[in-house]
C-alpha cells in the first residue's frame, strides 16, 4: 500500500494531479479542495494517498491532509458512496464543516455536493453519526479534530487499522491526559492503550 507520495508537482488537471517521484510521474486523483492547496506545479508536494484496487484497475486518490484521506475512507465506507462522490462532497465541504454537518444531521450541506441527492446525503449523515467523533457543547454540534502531534496519531493509529473515529476518540482521551504539548510517540502510546480498553 502506498500512504503518502513525496516528489515534484508536474500537472495537475481537473480532477487529479501527476506526482513525479524519482522521475516516475504517478498519476493521483484528488479533490478539488486538495488540488488547490497543493501549490503551483515544478514545487515539491507531499500528498497523503489511498490505494483503490479492483478487478480491472489499480488507482491512487490524494489528499492535502490525513484528516481528509480518513474522511474519504468513511464516506466510501457508506453504500452507494464511490472515490467520485466522496471526492465531490470534499471538494464541497471541509473536513470540519462536513463533520459539523454528520454530528447536527444536516443532509442539505451534504447534498450541495455533485452527485449527491437527497436520499443518499440522508443515508451519510445517518450511518457516519455514530462512526464520527461528534460531541454537543452548548447546543452546538462539533466535531473534534486533533491538529499538530494528535492528527499525526490519529492518523499512525488508522495506519494501524483502527477506524477513523476509533482513532479520533483514542487521540483525544490521550490528549486530554497528557496535555496540548504532549509528543507524537507519548501520544501514540497513551491512544493504543486507550484503544485498547
């Protein structure tokens, strides 16, 4: 499996960039939120991947960030959901506002993505409540999202198989025991150990 591309930027199209690494251009789709974070093409360029395979093809999606690649991996997770729409419900929404959405059941932000109708952004916001690390602080829906060192667990544990909001909720509980300025290896400890309650 390949977790992340580092390289030079070459093209970038509508809908995917080609990622030159070592002079081998891998070809990588991705958001058109990621798309326009990544920088100009001829810079240096780090893009988080996931690797879709099927009977007929190997492809690579992109992402800014772990928090946007996680989220791609639950909103695949849902039926009906492929690379294309979730790629299209991030292009629309930030991670955050698209947590915001899930934790309050808002299924008209999730439909202003393309390809999403009504009955589908239901069926999203229904079966990734549960799933979402989403808590209610004075009567209004949040969603925590560990940044610095705690993104980087959260994403180590995801790479270690745990779920999105497995990991979301282990890397919170350690944060909140250690503190904001805890370490990457501290914090990745303390959540397994959480995790594993």
């Amino acid at each position: 499996m390949i977790a992340h591309l580092k390289g030079r930027l070459d093209a970038t199209g509508i809908d995917h960039a080609v990622v030159d690494v070592g002079g081998v251009g891998y070809l990588v789709g991705a958001s058109s939120r990621t798309l326009a974070g990544i920088g100009p093409v001829g810079e240096a360029v780090m893009l988080h991947t996931e690797m879709l395979v099927g009977e007929d093809f190997i492809r690579l999606v992109g992402f800014a960030t772990a928090s946007e690649r996680d989220w791609f991996r639950l909103l695949t997770g849902v039926q009906g959901v492929g690379a294309r729409v979730a790629l299209a419900i991030l292009s629309a929404l930030e991670p955050g506002d698209l947590g915001r959405a899930i934790a309050a059941q808002d299924k008209a932000m999730v439909a202003r993505a393309n390809g999403v109708g009504p009955k589908l952004a239901e069926r999203i916001v229904r079966e990734l409540k549960d799933k979402v690390g989403g808590i209610t602080l004075g009567g209004a829906a949040t969603v925590t999202s560990p940044i610095g060192a705690g993104a980087d667990a959260v994403s180590a544990l995801a790479n270690l198989g745990f779920k999105p909001a497995e990991a979301y909720a282990a890397v919170s509980a350690a944060e909140e025991d250690l503190g904001a300025g805890a370490g990457l290896d501290a914090l990745v400890r303390l959540a397994l150990r959480k995790a594993a309650k």
